[in-house]
C-alpha cells in the first residue's frame, strides 16, 4: 500500500511523516488530513483473493507488516495536536476500520492453520452412489470412502463467487477445529481442493435426514418421550461445546439438526457460524423462524444466548412436530404470513401473541425450560451448561412418557459450598487495534452469576486477585463458565470463554481441599491464553459423596427396572472406587495437619 504524500506545489513524493516539502519546502497538508488519507488508503485497499497456501502466505506476511508500519504511522501521526473535532471522529472512524482489517487478517491466518491440518481424500478414492440434495450453491452426494458410507459437499460448478469460496472454507474450518464435538456435531471425514476454489468436502453419513424430515415423517405417538429428550439432550450438549470455543452458531433449526440411524441427533449447518466478535455482528442471518428476536434488527448486538432461543424453539419442535409459530394466527384467524410473523417479533414484548407458545403433551419441567430458553431477554435465558445439566438429571430420573418416579433423586443434606479465586490471565487475545483492553470476567454456576472488577489497561495479561462464594453446589453435576471481556463489552466484544467441570477438580485436591491451575481460554475457536483459578471446598466432600451414592443406588434399586442406568453405574463406579476414598484421605491428612499444629499426638 503506498504510504506517501505527493506535495500539491511541485508534485514531489515525500515521505507521509514529513510536514514540509523535501523539495519546495511547502506545508504538506496537516497531520491529521495525512492520517485520514493514509486510512481511508488502507480501508480501499485491494482484499486477498483465492490462492495456494504459499501465495497466501507470502501474501499474509505482507499485510502484517502493512498493519504493523500502519500502526507506528498512525501512533506517530496521533501525538499531534487535533485542528477539529470532525477529524477526530473521522480518525476514530478509520480506527474501527482498521481493527476490523486487523481480525479478518487474524481469522485468515487461523483458517489457513486449521485447512492444512484436514486428512486429504483423493477424489478417486470417493465411490459415487447418488446424488442427495442439489440447492442453490451447494450439492450433495452419496457414496463409500473406505468402506464407510459418507456424504460429499461442493460448490456447484456454476457458482464463481469468491465470497462464497471463503466463506465455505470457514465453515471447513471450523468443522475441523469442533472434530465432531464429542459425538453432538456431524463429523468431518476429510477434504481435498482446500487451497483452490472448488473445495470438496467429505462428511459422515446421517441415515435418516434432518430433524425436520424426522418429524415430519414420524407420527407423534410413534416417537417417545425418552427418544425426543436424548435429541434435546444431544442438541444442548453441541451448543455447549460450540459455546465453549467461544462461537456462536447463528442458524440452528431442524434442517441443520440430522438424525442418524439409532436416533441420535447431530448438529450441522456452521456456514453462518461465527466468532462472537460484535465488530462484526451481521443481522438476519439464518432461518427467522428460529432466530432471536434480537438478531433480527438491523445494528442489534447479540450474544451467544441467541442460540439459546433457537434451541428452545427447537425442543418445542420436538413436541408439536410444526415449525415455530405455526400457532400464530392474524386477525382473521388465518396462520400469519413470514412479513407479518417478522414484523411482529422485531416488535415483540413480554405477553405479546408470538411469545405464547404451544405445546402438547411435554412434560411440565420441559415446557418450563423451553419458556426460559425462549425468554425476549437474552440474560434471562439459561445458558447450554445448565440446559445440559437439566435434561440430563430429568432424563436419569425419567421424567418421560407413563414412566414417573415416585422417589424423585433427591440433592444429599450435606451443603458444599464452593469459594472460586480469579486470579489473573496471560497471553489473552488482544481485541484491540489501538489502546490496551480493559478485562473483566463473568463467573456463572449452577445458575449464580458473579462478575469480577474490570482491570482498566489489563491488556492480554489482566489480574484481579478476587474470591466468590457460590453456595449449596453439586460437585458432580455443575461446570463453571468464565466469559472474559471487555469493559464496554457491548461495543469490544468479548475476549474468550473457560469452562471447568466441578468434578474433573476433586482428582486433583490437596490435603487443604483446594485446586489451583492454569486454565485454557479459548477465544474465536482457538485456545488463546489462559486462566489461573483456585477453587476452595466448604463442607465434608467425603459425606456429601457418600450420601450421593446411598441416594443414587436407593433410586436405582427402585427404578432401574424401568431405564438404562448404564451412565449413572459408570458414573458410581468412580464416585465408590477414587472419589470418597480420596476425599476419606484427605480428611485425614487435614485432621492430623490440625492436630500437629496444636500440639497434639
């Protein structure tokens, strides 16, 4: 990019820093005119087209140093006196700008990162049957890799579209980085052509078509109860682990939930998916039907709980088996048409007609979760952690069909409380182009929210050496959520995401019943510095274990005969065999610890 200034007098190239012509001796025009055409430059810039990964590269490592020289320019542009407050706010301006250049530069190099780390499939090796599905960019075939069934993506020839090229890679991309997410998210088998602009893309084979299909073509009383909570249960475990990386999904909706031969639900659809980054927030992506009331208005932020929503429509699905809304109806009396039904959730508020969903015959608890999910505040819904948590304990009590148990699994008597140290962070991803960011973090278990100071100029290295108490926890079921971010948050975004399962700590406890480690933060589906966190037990885990397991084997001695229990006995087995001899252990190195300091034999 030229950095140059031509003098308007004599047309001589100066260097963009000085202030007087090299040759005329003329004033150049003021600092802050030479800031704004130095941007404004740098905004017009020519964008990276298609290439090979060395191109990309070369190409990459140019841009960078661009920033980089951009950046000390303008740093150095900066310390001059401002003439008007117009220019000042045109700088500002072209800072954003270039913030956003510098992420998408970011974004670019991870893409390319992730893309070479895909297994290759050689086109011969992929054994045509059929084809699928032909939409409007995309087509799908059906066929054998290596004996295994599996469905093969690609652009159709007749798309030439950069925009669309890019924006699929993303999309292979971040399959790549989720790797199936644990058995919740359609797995990606391989790929070929990555580097060019006809990627192919190989993906593992869902029997029986999308959730929407599913239903449509099964009966209401042919799907049982405990069948529609396991693909509930498997959708709110792949939006918790999309959550976790830091991503948001954005068009969750039955055609992107597929349904494999045993029934079990797997998400897809991640071409719209996105860092949670509101630089860059993008407004009506997806179905609307299945979006958030606030990702529909045009310059609304939204958060990850936009996912939420349209997980809470989801599971509402599963009841009705009709598409969201389906009760709606106009003044007439007739179903409400996609402009009016639009118009009426940008416009919706609590008690409006669209918030008054129906149901079937859900159990009270479902429909209950589902309301808050659907909640018109975002901060009011529940996030996928405890979503997670919910459905599982249901569905390990039966809570379904005629199955109803008259000994509900109760919490133990014995009260553990839980004190959380946030110590400090290192290595954070910087979110901003100019300045140093301003961390703070938002601490949620088992439905509590705690927030820490902000650090003011805490950059990627913040401390905040603050204590939480979280009262009356579940040491097997809870998953603490950290969610760092910016001071103004609404306009930075948010800097990364750490999770840390409760009973994935009790292993690792010293004699004094405390943990302390450093935690992964995952910013932008990449790990991106981490945490350091201390967690300190209040009460006798040793009693509250044992109490668990007396309470577990009671209901499983009354209620086994009516469900699964495999889960539940795996779960015992580490509970009776590691965690309360541990805990017994532990106990007793604290008691002769206490003793030998007072003196005692």
């Amino acid at each position: 990019m030229d950095t140059t200034i031509v003098c308007s007098v004599c047309n001589t190239i100066n260097e963009i820093l000085e202030s007087t012509c090299s040759s005329c001796k003329e004033e150049l025009p003021s600092a802050h005119q030479r800031l704004r055409i130095l941007l404004l430059r740098y905004k017009h810039a020519k964008p990276m087209t298609a290439m090979n990964s060395d191109q990309f590269e070369l190409q990459l490592k140019q841009k960078n140093d661009e920033i980089d020289a951009l950046k000390r320019t303008i740093e150095s542009l900066q310390q001059k006196p401002s003439s008007t407050n117009d220019t000042a706010v045109e700088i500002e301006s072209e800072r954003v700008h270039l913030a956003k250049e510098r992420a998408e530069v970011e974004k670019m190099r991870s893409l390319v990162a992730t893309l070479q780390t895909i297994p290759y499939i050689d086109p011969s090796q992929f054994h045509f049957n059929a084809v699928m599905e032909t939409g409007q960019i995309y087509e799908l075939q059906i066929g054998n890799f290596n004996g295994r069934s599996v469905v093969m993506k690609k652009i159709l020839k007749t798309i030439v579209d950069e925009q669309v090229t890019n924006r699929f890679k993303a999309s292979i991309s971040l399959l790549a980085k989720l790797n199936g997410g644990e058995g919740t998210i359609v797995s990606l088998v391989g790929a070929n052509n990555v580097g060019e602009m006809n990627p192919q893309i190989y993906l593992e084979h869902m029997q029986r078509g999308s959730l929407r299909t599913f239903l449509k073509s099964t009966a209401r009383t042919q799907l049982a109860w405990k069948t529609r909570i396991d693909i509930a249960l498997n959708m709110a475990k792949a939006v918790k682990y999309i959550h976790s990386l830091d991503l948001i999904h954005r068009d969750l909706s039955s055609h992107h939930v597929l349904i494999n031969e045993q029934k079990i639900a797997k998400i897809t659809g991640f071409t719209n998916a996105r860092e949670i980054d509101h630089n860059k927030m993008t407004n009506g992506i997806g179905n609307f039907r299945y979006s958030s009331p606030e990702s529909m208005v045009e310059g609304q932020l939204y958060t990850e709980k936009t996912d939420i929503y349209s997980l809470g429509l989801l599971m509402i699905e599963l009841d009705t088996h009709e598409i969201p809304y389906s009760n709606c109806k106009d003044r007439r009396g007739k179903i409400m048409g996609d402009f009016m039904l639009l118009d009426a959730l940008i416009h919706a508020k609590s008690g409006s007609e669209v918030t008054k969903h129906a149901f079937k015959d859900s159990p009270n608890w479902y429909r209950e979760l589902a309301i808050r999910c659907t909640d018109l505040d975002p901060e009011n819904r529940p996030s996928a952690v405890e979503i997670v948590t919910i459905l599982q304990n249901e569905l390990r009590q039966g809570s379904y069909d005629n199955i109803r148990s008259n000994r509900r699994l109760q919490n133990p008597p014995a009260v553990i409380n839980l004190h959380v140290s946030v110590l400090r962070a290192k290595n954070l991803l910087d979110t901003q182009a100019f300045g140093i960011q301003d961390p703070f973090c938002k601490l949620s278990l088992g439905g509590q929210i705690a927030r820490t100071k902000v650090h003011d100029k805490g950059g990627c290295d913040p401390r905040w050496d603050q204590v939480f108490t979280f009262k009356n926890i579940h040491p097997i079921d809870m998953v603490l959520e950290i969610n760092i971010l910016n001071k103004n948050w609404m306009i930075d975004g948010q800097i990364g995401k750490s999770t840390m399962p409760i009973e994935a700590t009790l292993d690792a406890l010293d004699e004094k019943m405390t943990w302390n480690a450093w935690n992964d933060v995952f910013s932008r589906g990449d790990k991106k510095g981490s945490i350091m966190i201390k967690f300190e037990f209040e009460g006798d885990l040793a009693r509250w274990l044992e109490e668990y397991k007396a309470a577990m084997a009671n209901f499983n001695e009354n209620e086994g005969h009516l469900r699964s229990m495999h889960n539940d006995e795996e779960r015992m087995k580490k509970i009776s065999n590691i965690l309360i001899p541990k805990m017994q252990n532990l106990g007793k190195m604290a008691s002769g610890f206490v003793n030998k300091v007072a003196g005692k034999p």
